[in-house]
C-alpha cells in the first residue's frame, strides 16, 4: 500500500467500482487512526454516489461532502463550494476523492487542480477490466489520458481492482493479472495495489502486487451492504 501525505484521488472509466473502493480506502485509514473526510464527485453516475454510504461511512467518523442534490430525484447534482476549503486545509487531515467516471466526469475536478497539485497528491487509475470500454490494457490507457486531460492531473498509480461483486472467484483476480501488467506497460506506473474481495484466497506473490482486502458496500441497486 501507498501513503500519500494529504490526499488520495480515486478515478476510473465508468463500473470500474471506484466509490466502493474510494470508501474502503477511507475506512482503512481510519482503522490506521487517521482523521479522514471523504469528497464525492461523482456528479455523472446517479446509481454508485457516496450519499447512498454517508451513514455507513459517519458512524465509523468518516465525514463525507457529496454533490447538491445527490440521493434526490434532481439529477443535476453540483459540487458544493465548501469543497474547495477543505482541499485548502488538506494539510490537517486526509482526504480521499471520488471523481466521475471517465473524462466527463473528471472535468469536475479541473477547476481544483491547483489546490490539489500544491497539497500534494497521489491518483489511482482504479483498473477492472471486467468493464466495457476496459477490457483490454489498450483500451484502459485510452480511457486514462482522457480522465488526464479532463482533470489536469496525472495519474500516479493503478489501482487493480478487478472484481465482479459475488461473481467474483480467485479466477477471476488471477485471469486480470495479464491486462493489469500490460496496463503499467502501457502507462509506466506502477500498481499500487489489487483489490480483492475478503475471503477470495489470493496472494500478494501470485497477483505480484500488495493486497488490499475490501468488502463490497453497496450493490448494483444502490442497497447497502453490511461493513465490518
């Protein structure tokens, strides 16, 4: 796993599972005894927004500021200004972002790309190519320089994550490994870590990265799931 002094940018292309694991990650700092503030802008995809985890995410003291509107029926979410305050005090906590899908929605953090360059940053490509539009390293990499022009930041790792919910088996995090290595080929970064569901007996040697054990909190339908 990596530590980056003040925040932690989670972006990939759309069903890539970046707000499940943009709140694992938040969790497991918290668990590391660190004050965390979750930033969801996801202000493209209305069925995986961080509004539908705030609950989960307060009761384990994890604060999280998500779009206006986000969990109504007004599907013209914007992000709210105190956003941009908090990335100005990013040196008093850490904070973990969940961007948009894909160049579009990465165009919502542009406008903060300064702030964020200056606080210093680390910003994981979350990679699973289970995905449409994923399925192949050449694809994936297309998809990242496009969230990269859009953004105004560049990525600095891959983050594999490649599940498929509780479809998914050791075969599938293994079957991955190939793509997720063409990927850092392809891009020159390194992966940071793979995703893996809790229970699925993978190691760190056979995936050729570290773990990261999640849990899978919210489901297609946009239910909670249980956390531990």
């Amino acid at each position: 796993m990596i530590h980056s002094p003040y925040i932690t940018v989670f972006a990939g292309l759309f069903g890539s599972g970046k707000t499940n694991l943009a709140a694992n990650y938040a969790m497991h700092l918290k668990r590391r005894g660190e004050e965390v503030v979750l930033l969801d802008m996801d202000v493209v995809n209305p069925l995986f927004r961080m509004s539908e985890l705030s609950a989960l995410l307060a009761e384990k003291g994890i604060a999280v500021i998500t779009p206006s509107y986000a969990g109504t029926n007004i599907d013209i979410p914007a992000l709210p200004c105190t956003m941009e305050g908090i990335l100005q005090d990013a040196g008093k906590r850490r904070i973990v972002i969940d961007l948009g899908g894909d160049d579009i929605g990465a165009t919502a953090l542009w406008r903060y790309a300064g702030v964020i360059a200056s606080a210093g940053y680390e910003m994981l490509y979350v990679y699973n190519c289970y995905r449409p539009f994923a399925q192949t390293a050449q694809e994936a990499h297309l998809g990242m320089m496009e969230i990269e022009r859009a953004a105004r930041l560049t990525f600095t790792h891959i983050a594999a994550n490649p599940n498929l919910g509780e479809e998914t088996t050791r075969e599938t995090v293994l079957f991955a490994k190939r793509q997720t290595e063409a990927l850092s080929r392809l891009s020159g970064l390194e992966v940071a870590f793979t995703a893996v569901m809790e229970g699925i007996p993978v190691s760190a040697e056979e995936v050729a990265s570290s773990l990261f054990p999640i849990q899978i909190l919210l489901n297609r339908a946009g239910a909670l799931r249980p956390a531990g």
